[in-house]
C-alpha cells in the first residue's frame, strides 16, 4: 500500500511571517501527509510533487527519470533543448561528455589548495568591512564578493570584468527581472563569454576555462559550461553565506558554539546547509512508467523534487527545523544525489568553511542593524532562495 495521497493545486510561494528558514507551510503540510502528492504544473499537466528525503533521493539516482529540458511537462508550448554546455539539463552520454572533463578541476584535493586563497580574499573584505565600519549590508561586502572573486579567478575572467559579469548573473537569477532586461544581459553574457573562449584559445592562461579549450569542445560549448559554472558558482554559495549568517544571528547559542568551537566548523557547514537547502526544486520526468510510493507515475509525468523538504525530513532528521551545529550524520541533499551531484560542492564547503567562522571571530558583537522582520527575502521564484540584503553592525 501507498502512503496517503495529498493534493497540491500550485506550487507554495509564500514563507510564514517569522519563519524566513522554513519551507513554505503547504510544502511541510503536504509532508506530512506522505512524500507524494499530486500536483498541476503552470501548464495545467498533472505531475507529482515529491517531498520525503527516500522518495527524492531514489529518483535522483533513477535513470528512469530524465534531466533532459525537452522533455519538462510542465507548460503549455514546447521546451526547447539546453543549449550546449548547460550539462545540468541533459542525460549521459551528452551529460557525461561534458561533465567528464570537469571532475579533475573540482576534486576534494585540488579545491583544499585553493583554501589559503580563499582565507587571503574573505580576510581582504573583513577588512574593507571593518575599515569602513558599522552598519553594512553583508550581502554586497562579504557574501557576493568571496563567491564572485573565486569563481571568475578559477575560470579565469579577468579582474576587470567581474563587477560586470556578476551584474549580470544576478539579473538572471533575482527572479525579478522583466523578459526585456533578461534578453538583453544574457545577449551581453554570450558576447562576452565568446570574446572570453576566444581569448582563451588564442592565449591560455593558468585556469579551467583556458585548460578546457585544449579539448575537443567547440566554442559554444564553452560557453555554454563557463556560464553555467559562473552562474552555479557565485550564486548558490553567496546566498548561503548571507542567509547563513541571517540564521546563525537568529540562533545565538548556535553562533555561540561555533565561535567557541573551530573544530565545529565543518558539521556547522553540512547542517547549514541542510537546514536552509537554498536551491529548492529540481524537476525529473519519467522516460517510462514507474512505480514511486505506491503510485503509478506514468511516462512523461515531470514530477517536482522538493529539496527543502526532503532536508527537513523527520523520518531522516530528528527535530529537522531546529538547526543544530552538532547534528551527526549529515547525508542531506543539499548538493543533489546521482549523476548530477552539484559539480562544485567542494569548493562550495572550502569557501563557507573559511567564510562563516572568520566572519563569527572578526566580529565578535555582528548583529542584524534592523529587526529581523524588516530583512528583504529573495522571491520565491528565484531560482536560488536567500535575502536580497542583510544589515549588520558590530561594536567598534
């Protein structure tokens, strides 16, 4: 026998008053009554709405249910393919040829030694933040600058043009943007990043981008893989660094702890990262027939991966909405499951293991300069969740 069926009409946008780190209430009902529910993409199709961490895990590692962009059943016109290079809405083999000669470039190893670069640009903005002194807004001085420097420095855009660039990666993430802004910076972006292949091919340098091109991908390609990895790289971790530090502000024993405790660093990373699951949905669709949750989801069905909720699973996670620095076990999804597990998720935890406590420690009285109610979220339709900015002051 199934679990309960549940019903979803649309997808949940709103976050309780108060509760800016909790998934939206509907979803955590919908939990509650099993970990599938039937839901109605925009489109009108029926699809299924997944929210239990087995149930979202099983589907990630099933090569029954396809990535592929084309084949979303979610509107009422056709999808277009991914462009090429944008791996992350593909299936193997073309996702593998492209993903393949990445996974040298993000290993465990490599990522450490970028640690002492990483350690020199945050200790480089504490100390901008501290010379200019109390209050700013965290998100421009600390969260976006550490993320940004790293990932144009890895892929090698020049220094000159990350202002720009990281502009226009946030216009096409905010999830605010009208169509027409949206064209023009992604026109911009392409012209940009094919003058930057180009460059690259014409005179490599020391990072991926220059290393890539020694292969036989073609120069849309390229770009294709650059944008992606620029987009994922910058916006994911500079969210979770400013909504991170927004949730340890509002748990001060928990801040407490991993300022007495940098033996606690790592654990605290995994459970942020766990408890505030920034990148929320994901979506699958079924190539055949299958049987999920003693349900019947039939081929072609695109079903809904609630990350979220999946994180905050109390059949996986003991009191899942409480954050807890010193939860053991970790295992959550934050970074995805199977054959698209997040790419640079190494490098994420080595920027957030050097982040979060050199912040904590520089500023031993960092609090929110405003009530917290007063703190702007991210909409719900960004694709990654977090706050559009955070104020914070310090004693000086």
């Amino acid at each position: 026998m199934g679990e309960s069926l549940h019903t979803v009409a649309t997808m949940p946008t709103a976050r309780q008053p108060g509760c800016p780190f909790d998934p939206p209430a509907e979803l955590i009902d919908a939990r509650r009554h099993g970990s599938l529910s039937r839901y109605t993409h925009p489109g009108g199709q029926p699809g299924w709405l997944i929210t239990g961490y087995d149930l979202v895990r099983s589907v990630l590692a099933d090569p029954r249910f396809s990535s592929r962009k084309e084949l979303l059943n979610v509107v009422d016109f056709e999808v277009p393919p991914a462009p090429p290079g944008e791996f992350l809405l593909m299936d193997d083999p073309e996702h593998r040829r492209y993903r393949k000669p990445l996974m040298g470039k993000f290993t465990v190893r490599r990522m450490r030694l970028l640690t002492a670069r990483v350690e020199q640009i945050t200790a480089d903005r504490l100390d901008a933040m501290e010379k200019a002194g109390p209050p700013t807004d965290l998100v421009t001085a600390f969260a976006k600058p550490i993320p940004a420097i790293v990932i144009c420095e890895l892929l090698g855009v020049p220094y000159e043009d990350r202002g720009s660039f990281q502009e226009q990666i946030e216009t096409f993430l905010s999830g605010e943007t009208g169509e027409e802004e949206l064209i023009a910076a992604y026109t911009a972006t392409q012209v940009y990043l094919a003058e930057l292949v180009a460059a690259k091919r014409a005179n490599p340098t020391d990072d991926v981008l220059s290393e890539l091109t020694d292969g036989d991908l073609t120069d849309e390609e390229l770009m294709g893989i650059a944008l992606l990895l620029l987009a994922a790289g910058f916006d994911t971790t500079a969210n979770m660094l400013a909504l991170g530090t927004f949730a340890l502000l509002r748990n001060p024993a928990q801040l407490a702890a991993l300022r007495a405790d940098p033996a606690l660093t790592d654990q605290a990373v995994e459970e942020l990262l766990r408890y505030l699951s920034v990148a929320k949905t994901f979506m699958r669709t079924a190539l055949v027939e299958v049987e999920l949750g003693g349900q019947t989801i039939k081929a072609g069905t695109t079903v809904v991966l609630s990350y979220n909720t999946a994180n905050r699973d109390p059949e996986r996670f003991t009191d899942p909405h409480v954050l807890d620095l010193h939860r053991q076990g970790g295992g959550h999804l934050a970074f995805g499951h199977g054959i698209h597990q997040c790419l640079g998720q190494q490098l994420a935890r080595v920027e957030m293991r050097v982040a979060f406590p050199a912040l904590v420690n520089r500023f031993p009285t960092l609090r929110l300069a405003v009530p917290p109610e007063e703190i702007v979220l991210r909409p719900e339709t960004a694709d990654i969740y977090g706050v559009k900015s955070l104020p914070v002051a310090w004693d000086v």
